[in-house]
C-alpha cells in the first residue's frame, strides 16, 4: 500500500520505553495516544510482552515501542520479559528510559542503567524522570540531580506521566530528534496488537489489580473465543491460568465474589477500549510451574527470542 502523501519535513522513527518494572512506561504511552491501549495495574511487571502504540501526526509518526521492566528474573518467564526489553534497544531510533524519581534509585534502576551505558553514544537517548508530582518541591533539585548524575551523557526532563507536568514538551523533544521519513503505518493504526490480544492483558491487570501477594504473578490469560455479535456487542471467554490449586481458589473468592470482581473490572477496560458491549465469561485452571515451562510459554504468547529472531 502507498504511503499517504506526508509534508517534506515529515519525522519519523522508533522510540523504544524502558526502565525497571512499575516506573510508568505504559501509563505515558496510553497518555500519548489518549486512548488505554496498554493494560496498567499498580503491580509491577503488568507489561509482559513487547508492544507498538503508534502516534500519527501532522508532521510526524512516532511508534513507541512498550517493553517490560528490566529485573532480577526467577523464572524463564522473567529471563524472556528481559530479553525481549534488552532486543527493543537495538532496533529503536531513540531510547526513552523513565525513571521513578519519586524514590532514590533502586537495584533495578541501576540494572537499566548498565544496559543505557552499554548502549555507546550513537544512540540517542533521552531520560523521563516520571513521578514528579509525588514530590515535595524541596526533594524535586536534589533527587533529579542525582538521577542525572549517574547518566550526566543523556537529556533529561522530569514529567509525570499521569498528571502531565512536561509531558508534551517530552514529546516535542523526541520528534525533534527522529530523522526525516514517511509514514510506516496507515493513519488509522494505534498499536501492533489485536483486540483479543489487548482483551488478554486487560483481563490479567484486573486480576492484578484486586489480588495480592504472589498470586498477581502466576496469572495469564487466554482469550478461548472473541465472538462479534453485531449490535449486541461482542462475547469474549477467557481462560485464567495459575501455578496451584490454591491460588486458584483465591482467584475464584468465597462464592465466587472475587472472579466477578475481576470481570467486572475487566469488561469495563475491554468496553473502554472497544468502544462496545461485551459478555465476558471467564473460568480458572490451573497449570503447574507454566512459568518455568517453555512449550506453555509459546503457547502464552512469550516466544524465545534468542532463538527465533523477530524481523
């Protein structure tokens, strides 16, 4: 297909998000795009896999590029959340690596900043300092001084990616630095995935988002069917998957109260995303040690990279 004709000073490009998991990667791409085309919970590691959210513009077409958080892996689930993060910094025109300045640096933002060293200076790269409006206006100098001290090589701009403090200048900043070109995507696109695969992932940060301990961590989501039942909106079933019969019971409630808790919230975020009705019927099973298990994990949707390149 022809690409749209596009003005001569027309940018372009890749940007790729990354950080430790929970920084607000996703929260400032679905702000970008004004439409919730990413699942968000408060739960670290919602973000699982890698994801487009493409933003078409007059002058310019930015594709963001989601990943998970860099982390401390303790399963082959976690070891290919890091690759597939670790095989975005590559491909990207720009790297974006979002901070939580809200607290000192942890562990795992330092992890993400050994990857930001090894990068070398022909990448360019720029630094959000996200969280801003959880601070104190005495703690905002000294905390960003000390983020930029540790990357003193990168552009860095503090923001809040929720609130919106510097988010647009964020934006300008990183369309300045695209290079000239077309449009890689029609007008009309805003991400690489499909509503099944978004209705997935809304369903599993509902899940996140009401349980608590380890049990957030040992769920995924299968869409079984996603039927269009024209005016009448669309049915989804959905299977949730978990390690152990007991966190199957948690997930299910007394009496059922916590699954419809979860669907409730579920449905919602698919309607919001959908723009239409929809039935949602879930059901749990469960799938021992999936996590650690390479066959359950293609299935999942998490492929290993290292061995099966994307193009």
């Amino acid at each position: 297909m022809d690409s749209p004709a596009v003005p001569k000073d027309h940018r372009s490009g890749f940007v790729g998000l990354i950080g430790r998991p929970n920084v607000g990667k996703s929260t400032l791409l679905n702000a970008f795009l004004k439409q919730n085309v990413v699942a968000v919970s408060f739960r670290p590691q919602t973000t699982r896999r890698r994801q487009l959210g493409i933003l078409t513009l007059p002058n310019a077409q930015v594709i963001f590029v989601d990943t998970p958080g860099f982390h401390q892996p303790h399963h082959q689930l976690g070891e290919r959340m890091n690759t597939y993060a670790q095989a975005v910094l590559d491909d990207v025109d720009i790297v974006l690596a979002i901070f939580d300045i809200s607290q000192p640096p942890q562990p795992e933002d330092y992890l993400v900043i050994e990857k930001i060293r090894e990068l070398g200076p022909s990448k360019t790269l720029f630094i959000a300092l996200n969280k801003v409006d959880l601070l104190f206006d005495d703690q905002r100098t000294h905390r960003q001084e000390h983020f930029q001290s540790l990357m003193p090589n990168a552009e860095g701009i503090v923001i809040s990616a929720a609130g919106g403090e510097n988010r647009d200048q964020l934006l300008k900043d990183l369309i300045e630095k695209l290079p000239l070109g077309p449009r890689y995507y029609p007008e009309e696109d805003i991400t690489d995935f499909n509503e099944r695969q978004i209705a997935e992932d809304l369903i599993r940060a509902a899940a996140m988002q009401s349980l608590r301990e380890e049990v957030p961590y040992v769920i995924d989501v299968r869409v079984d069917e996603y039927l269009e039942r024209g005016q009448h909106g669309a049915y989804i079933s959905a299977t949730i998957f978990v390690e152990r019969q007991s966190q199957k019971g948690i997930l299910i409630g007394k009496g059922g109260k916590m699954m419809r808790k979860i669907g409730t919230h579920a449905r919602r975020e698919i309607e919001n995303m959908s723009g239409r009705r929809v039935y949602l019927d879930l059901k749990v099973k469960v799938l021992k040690g999936w996590r650690n298990d390479s066959a359950a994990l293609a299935r999942f949707g998490y492929p290993n990279i290292t061995t099966q390149q994307s193009t």
